[in-house]
C-alpha cells in the first residue's frame, strides 16, 4: 500500500505481551524506511487466554502487570539511543559505509527484559514511529499520558469520555508533557448496518460478561463480570451510564452494539452526520476519529465524497492542496512540518544518542 500511496500513513498494532524488543524494533524500523516515515505503531498489552496459550503461556498477565512490563519494554527499544545521527558515513572508496564508533550497544538488565545489543537498521525518517495507543483504565492511562501521541478512546456518550480525556491530559502535564500534544480519537461509525448476535459475542469477550445468563431487561453492572481476563476500560465504559445510555441491560447492549461496537453511530445526510461528529469534538475534547466501516470499500467512498466536503466546509477538515503534504511523515501530519521525530517533551526523547547511556 505504501508503494502505491503518497500521503497515507499505516498504523499496526503489535503487543509488548508476546514479541521480543529487539525483533519489533527492527521490523519497525524497516517499514518507516520502506514508508518514508508514515508508520505509526499502535501499543497494546495482550489480555486474551487464547492468545497466550498459542505461544506456551497458560495464565494471562494481570492487567496492571501487563503495563509494567510494557512500560519496560518502551524503556529498552532501540531506536532513540543506538545509532549517531551521523552514524552514517557512506565512502565506497574505503569500503565503508557506518562509522561504528558512532553505533553503541545497548546494555539493559532489568526485571522483564535483559538485552545487549546494537539496532542493526540505520535511523529510519522517524526514528520512533509514530505512537498510538488505547486503554484509559488507571493503568493504562498513566501509561498512555507517558509515552502516548495519540490515544483511540470509545464511549457511548462525550459525558462519559470528556472526564477520561482530560485525566489523561492532566496526567501528561504532570509529566512535563504539553497536555494539548496527545491527540484523540474516538470510535465512530456513520453508516448503518446490523448483526445482533455478532455484537453480543464482542460485548461478552470485552468485558467477561456471559450475557447470555443475564434476563433480557435485568440491569448490568461490572458485578456481573466473573471472568479475571478482560479489558477493564471497555467494562468501565459498557457499565457506566449517561444521559444517552440511562441504563445497561441485554436489550440495550443489542440495541447499541448491534452496529457500531464500542461507539457512536450517527444515521443520516452527511450534514446530520458532521453535526454529530462536530458536538463530540466539542463536548469530549477529541482531535478526530477511529472510524469504523461495514463495507469496503463502500463506507470510505461515502465518506470521501459525502462526509469529507461537509467537513471541510465547517472547518473542521483540513483543505490541504493537491501534493502539500506528500513527503510527510506520520508525525508531521500531526505536529506540523518538520517535526519528524519524538518531540522534545515526550520521555523518549530522554533516551537520545547524545542525552543517554544504559550500561547496568
């Protein structure tokens, strides 16, 4: 897709439950390159028993643990403190292509990870990709307002994100971070289709709620949540009630994520549509969307040509001219022109070739 594309940026989920830190930093490193730098890694901490299983592991890692462990992880990748920004010194001549005094090896020894080793890819356009990532319980947010650029949030209702949202930012600015740095983006779907027993499946898998033992009209409440594996920002957010969700009971839940999940759908002319999405930015603090889709490529086309103009014509949609922004990397597209790697606030940017050394 890179190949065929000039804009668009790929975001690509990997966990730092399963795969090694040096494994992902190197692959990560080559698909910036290969993306002239629209790469973005969205970070998730695995919670599925299934998935555990499939790589020998037989108990899942408690919730909390699993953002210990992922902080950690962030902690030891390579991408920031390896190389030299003039590592490369290409002389044909002399056969040479790296200065290796200028590549380091790292030494980390810590409680998860233990690892000594170089980065053996040069510094791809971004160095550190682009950072997404999803999750607001305790654990995650204080993990999403450390290392986060951008966070995908979901909620029935902006009431019940906003309080989320700004937590988040307040934790950032706690950190040093400029709090208005972390973008969100919220789960949207603005077309309509329907498949109740689908819905009901993903709702009991996300929140270890076996609906099918609940009646019909009986309220549901985090109680009803028997199983240890789950994602705790999803129950939070399919339990708490609002003024557009008074009260959770198996009817709603198929009512609700019969279409559009974990959030809003909005049914109707682009205009009503725009409106919608325009009352969310407004009432919840977001940056843009997650949207989702029911047909491919059908929901985008519409979006494209129907939903994409009403936008524009609110202001609310850049009117970027033809060829602007190609060459851009992910991050630029967020921060602006120029701001290819980790901003100077962000904590990764304390792990700098020329701001720190790990040999412990």
């Amino acid at each position: 897709m890179a190949a065929v594309t000039k804009s668009l940026s790929f975001g690509i989920t990997a966990s730092t439950s399963f795969e090694p830190p040096f494994l992902l930093t190197k692959r990560f490193s080559t698909l910036d390159h290969l993306t002239k730098g629209r790469f973005a890694w969205n970070i998730v901490t695995s919670w599925k028993k299934s998935a555990f299983k499939a790589i020998g592991i037989d108990t899942p890692i408690e919730h909390d643990e699993r953002y210990i462990v992922a902080e950690e992880y962030l902690q030891v990748l390579l991408w920031q403190g390896s190389w030299a920004d003039d590592a490369l010194d290409p002389n044909p001549e002399a056969d040479n292509y790296v200065n290796p005094d200028k590549v380091r090896t790292i030494n980390h020894h810590g409680k998860y990870f233990d690892l000594s080793t170089r980065h053996i890819v040069d510094p791809s356009p971004q160095r550190t990709p682009f950072l997404f990532q999803a999750g607001t319980s305790s654990a995650g947010s204080a993990f999403a307002s450390t290392h986060a650029e951008a966070i995908s949030v979901s909620s029935h209702s902006p009431s019940i994100l906003r309080p989320k949202i700004d937590n988040i930012r307040e934790l950032a600015k706690e950190k040093g971070r400029d709090p208005q740095s972390i973008k969100f983006f919220a789960t949207f779907t603005p077309i309509k289709y329907a498949s109740t027993i689908g819905g009901l499946v993903l709702f009991s898998g996300w929140t270890g709620i076996d609906i099918s033992k609940v009646p019909i009209d009986e309220e549901i409440t985090a109680a009803h949540s028997s199983e240890a594996n789950k994602i705790t920002s999803v129950l939070d957010n399919l339990t708490v009630t609002s003024h557009d969700i008074p009260r959770w009971t198996p009817r709603v839940v198929a009512e609700v994520s019969v279409i559009s999940g974990l959030g809003p759908l909005s049914i109707g002319s682009p205009e009503t549509v725009a409106t919608e999405m325009e009352r969310w930015m407004r009432d919840a603090d977001l940056d843009g969307f997650n949207l989702g889709h029911v047909t491919t490529p059908g929901t985008f086309e519409e979006v494209v040509d129907l939903l994409i103009p009403e936008l524009r014509r609110r202001v609310l949609y850049p009117r970027a001219e033809d060829g602007s922004q190609e060459g851009w990397t992910a991050r630029e597209k967020i921060y602006g022109k120029g701001q290819k790697v980790l901003r100077k606030d962000h904590p990764g940017s304390a792990y700098n070739y020329d701001t720190y050394w790990e040999d412990s």
